[in-house]
C-alpha cells in the first residue's frame, strides 16, 4: 500500500537554558539548528522503522530547502511539490527554567493548495495536517478510495467516509470544537478512530462507541513523553500497517514517543 505524506517543512532554531532568563541584558545561550514540521517528522520516523513512505510539501527557495530534501532522499524518500518564492520557515524555541517562547514564520502558502497538479491516485493513504477543505476535497475527488488520517485538526464531517483516524493534542482540540468532549466529537466521524494526546493525563482513545484513557508511563521533569507527537504518529501508522488493533497501535506509539523523548533528534531506535 502506498502511503502519502503532506505538510510544510521548517528548520527549527532550539534554544535551552538552565537558567532564568534575564530581562534586559544579552544571554549567551547555547542552540541548535534542525529539521522539523510535524508531518516531515513523521515521514522521516517511519522511513527510519522501515516503511516506505513519499512526501508531498511546498519547499522555500534558499539552501536550507535543499538540505532538507537530500535529508529525506538520503533514507528514500521521494519528495515533491512546487517552490516557493520565500525561504524556508523558521520555528524558533526559546526555553528556560521560567519562560518558554515559541515563534514561527510558517505561512499558510507552505501547505499544498487545490491547485498543485499531483496524482493522488497513486496512493493509498494519506496523513496530513492540510486543513484546507479544498484540498483534502481534490484528493478525494482524485482517488475516491483513498484513506485519510489527519493530524493536528478536525476535518469537515462531510469527509467522514474517507477520514480513517484522527490524531489531535489537547489544545488543538479545545482550539477546533472549544471543549473536550471527546467522545461525543468522535460520533461525527463514525469510520474513524480518534486520539487525544493529553500531556500529564496521557492518551485518549475512542472508536466504534468504546473510549480508554491511558496514563503515561512516567512522569517527566520538564515535559511528557506523549508530547512527541511526530514520533507517537509514527509509531501508530507503523503497526496499523502492520494489521495491529488500536489497543496495541496506541501502547506501541506511545512506548515510542517516550523514546524519543529520551533521546532528542531524527533517529527513532527502535522497531519493535
């Protein structure tokens, strides 16, 4: 089965302090420069467990545009999508003992609009974080079989038949339906499963009428292992594919993403 992957690409400029910040002098701290976007993260973690996967994005016009698709052709994935006459987007993390700043530059020109010519028949699952109604519309007017998950945000209900799963953090469920009224949401779409990560309160999950709650493994200092949704995303399309449950799809992703918590960077360690 042929699966693709859709969404913008950034570099992310991470910024760490184990101090306080102060207010009016320069600190001196210590940073990194790295590859990032959510469903780049995804495509490159699955390629890493082994599965073949191609990406679909729009790509800035400067350097940094061609290191990220030899990145991804460096561990077979293909790559496609117009240029953009702009630079690559920038995330910017700036993190201390008693603040946490984060910045963007993404632009919504970065996600494939319903105008980019591709051929979406070729495929037999789609995971994206495009919100665009028009685009998700093109896709399934192109390969009316296709099977969707959705990452980060709730789509039309008149997509319902072609969404397969659903996979939203907390804050990006308050900010689409303005509760937390899982189940009830997840009725709407009823070919779909749908996951909340819930940071200290772990994972939710709910499909076919039934609904669990899965606490985390352990409890983390300066953050929760189940925030690293990318890796956690991964992690459960990895063993769907392999014609796993739900159950032991959630369990697994979530066993992954408290790896890569650990252990910061592209790489995910372990197959399993």
């Amino acid at each position: 089965m042929k699966t693709l992957i859709s969404g913008p690409v950034l570099i992310d400029h991470l910024i760490y302090s184990e101090l306080n910040i102060e207010q009016d002098v320069c600190n001196k701290l210590p940073n990194k420069l790295c590859s990032g976007g959510t469903m780049r993260n995804v495509a490159f973690n699955l390629a890493t467990l082994g599965l073949k996967v191609d990406f679909l994005s729009v790509w800035g016009n400067d350097d940094y545009a061609g290191i990220l698709k030899k990145e991804l052709n460096e561990i077979n994935i293909k790559v496609f999508g117009p240029t953009l006459n702009k630079p690559t987007p920038i995330y910017t993390s700036l993190s201390s003992l008693n603040n946490k700043l984060s910045i963007s530059s993404l632009t919504m020109d970065f996600y494939v609009s319903e105008d980019y010519n591709f051929h979406y028949s070729n495929y037999e699952w789609l995971l994206t974080n495009n919100a665009n109604p028009y685009f998700l519309s093109r896709v399934i007017k192109e390969n009316p079989k296709i099977s969707i998950i959705t990452c980060g945000f709730l789509p039309d209900e008149g997509f319902s038949q072609h969404i397969k799963g659903l996979i939203l953090n907390r804050q990006e469920f308050f900010n689409n339906r303005g509760n937390h009224d899982y189940f009830t949401v997840g009725k709407k779409y009823p070919s779909s499963w749908l996951i909340v990560t819930l940071d200290q309160d772990g994972v939710y999950y709910g499909y076919l009428n039934k609904e669990k709650t899965i606490p985390n493994k352990n409890t983390e200092k300066n953050g929760y292992p189940v925030g690293c949704g990318d890796a956690f995303t991964a992690g459960l399309y990895f063993k769907l594919r392999q014609s796993k449950n739900l159950d032991e799809a959630v369990n697994y992703a979530h066993q992954l993403a408290e790896e890569k918590y650990h252990f910061p960077g592209n790489t995910i360690f372990k197959k399993g």
